[in-house]
C-alpha cells in the first residue's frame, strides 16, 4: 500500500495556520493578564482613598499635596498616610530621622500601578487631585477647588486650611481623590525643599502650591484637552499604562476605570468637587 505524505504546500499551510493559532493565543494571555493587572490597580487604589479616609476621620481633613509632619521636614500626601497602609515602621524612621531622607528609599507595591514597570528608587504612580490651573498653579479662584492643598507650616493659615472629605459640595461619590500618572515623580517627595522646589508667586498673598511639587505628587485640570486623562501634552495629568483607559478612585472609597475619550465636561465634572460654583469661580462649563 503506497504511503501518503504532506506536499510542501500542505505543511507551510499547516504551519502558517499554528502560527496564526499561537499569536491569537499569546494576545488573549496578554488581554487576560492586564485585566488582571488593571482590577489589582484598582484594588491598590480604593484601598489608598480608604486610608485617606481613615487619615481624614483622625486628622480632621485629607492630607496634604505636601505635609509640615510635625517637627520633621516637608513630607509628600504619600508618607502622611503611611500608617494606614501598613508602613508605620517606615513612617516612624521618617519621623526619628528629620535631617536626612531614610535610608531606604524604596519602591513600595502600594504605591504603584501593577502595568507600569517604574524605573529608580521610590517611585510614585499614583497621584492626588490638585485643583485646577487656573491660568497657573496659583490663585485664589482656585481655592475653593482644591482638594490637596500645600500643607507648609508657612502657608498653612487659610485657605490652605485641610479640606474635609464630608464637606466636598458634590458628594463623595461624584468626585475623584487619586489617578494614576506614570509620569509622576517619588512618594519621599519634600526632601529637596526650599533647595530645589520652586515656589510660585501666591497670586494675593493668600494661597499657593509649589510647582514641581504639584508635578511629582497630583495632578491638576482645566477646560482644555491638554489636561484629558492621557493627554499627549507632558504635564501634571492623569495617565496610564491600561490600553484605553485609566483608573481612578472617588473620595467613597469606590474606584473605576475611565475611558481615554472620556470628554472635557465629564471629566471636569468627575475630577471637580464643586460644579455648581465651578462656572462663575473658574468659568467652567459644569
């Protein structure tokens, strides 16, 4: 009995078929495994707006953007709630140690996003809602919108005031805390004040943020796309390494993703503590 055999034609064909097979396979592995890195993203971030909370029922209000931790340097948002994210021991060295930054300036998992593969000691991905730009990072038109303020002990006296989170005109489920930025900076941010960090003129003398600050640890917003979640124009903007989206978490505790078409309006509304003032204050559409 003569024996068949697969002619040339027949094995590439069989071959380009398994390749098709193994390169739709891979694609769904990798769909399949940023799912799971963006649910573990939000999982990191409810539970960083539930320490704020917990920061916020102790301390009578949100940390923040940076921190006069009582006789110790200027602190980041980040190190303010240490404690409640199991890094007491972390906080405390801070706290013994107020000439010099700690010894070990680490990545902590708490503190970044599972899709992004940060580069250097301490990095930050996730950022606090800042206010808006309001031509700059100064004004006090932007007081009333400005959820992490600059916490100094210099520009503490209001308006600089901390913001309590049962006081957010919008309500805690309508306004995000925290987003994501890959371009941010490191969580021991405030060591390099005043050497390094610029501050800004105070508009009227009554309230300011520092630039660079404002950068590594928050984002701000205003009624352009430039400041869209994953906007190509670099800046102090949320955005991510989630393919079409990017998360976010609400001062409720809750945390979604949001899409990168989300538009201008929506996004301000969401990102805005206050939308009924937010028109005659900042002339925003809301």
């Amino acid at each position: 009995m003569k024996r068949s055999a697969f002619t040339l034609v027949e094995l590439l064909v069989v071959i380009v078929v398994v390749a098709i097979l193994a390169a739709l396979l891979l694609v769904a592995v990798n769909r399949a495994r940023e799912t799971a890195r963006r649910a573990q993203c939000l999982v990191k971030q409810r539970d960083l707006v539930t320490a704020m909370i917990t920061y916020n029922t102790g301390n009578n209000g949100l940390p923040g953007s940076l921190n006069q931790l009582g006789t110790t340097p200027i602190h980041s948002w980040a190190v303010a709630i240490f404690p409640m994210i199991g890094e007491q021991r972390r906080y405390d060295a801070i706290m013994n140690n107020p000439t010099a930054p700690p010894a070990a300036l680490v990545p902590l998992p708490a503190l970044l996003c599972p899709s992004d593969k940060p580069e250097g000691d301490a990095r930050l991905n996730y950022v606090v809602n800042c206010g808006p730009t309001n031509g700059g990072l100064t004004g006090d038109a932007a007081i009333p919108f400005t959820l992490f303020r600059d916490r100094r002990a210099a520009l503490i006296p209001s308006p600089n005031t901390k913001v309590k989170i049962e006081d957010i005109p919008d309500g805690t489920s309508n306004t995000i805390l925290l987003s994501e930025n890959v371009d941010a900076g490191i969580w021991h941010q405030g060591w390099a004040i005043p050497d390094e960090l610029e501050l800004l003129p105070a508009g009227s003398g009554t309230f300011t943020r520092d630039r660079r600050a404002v950068e590594n640890l928050g984002f701000v917003w205003w009624n352009s796309s430039d400041f869209a979640p994953n906007s190509p124009v670099p800046g102090p903007r949320p955005s991510s390494k989630h393919p079409g989206t990017i998360n976010a978490a609400y001062a409720d505790g809750s945390a979604k993703p949001l899409n990168d078409d989300i538009g201008i309006i929506e996004y301000l509304r969401a990102v805005c503590p206050d939308d009924a003032n937010a028109n005659s204050g900042l002339g925003l559409p809301l």
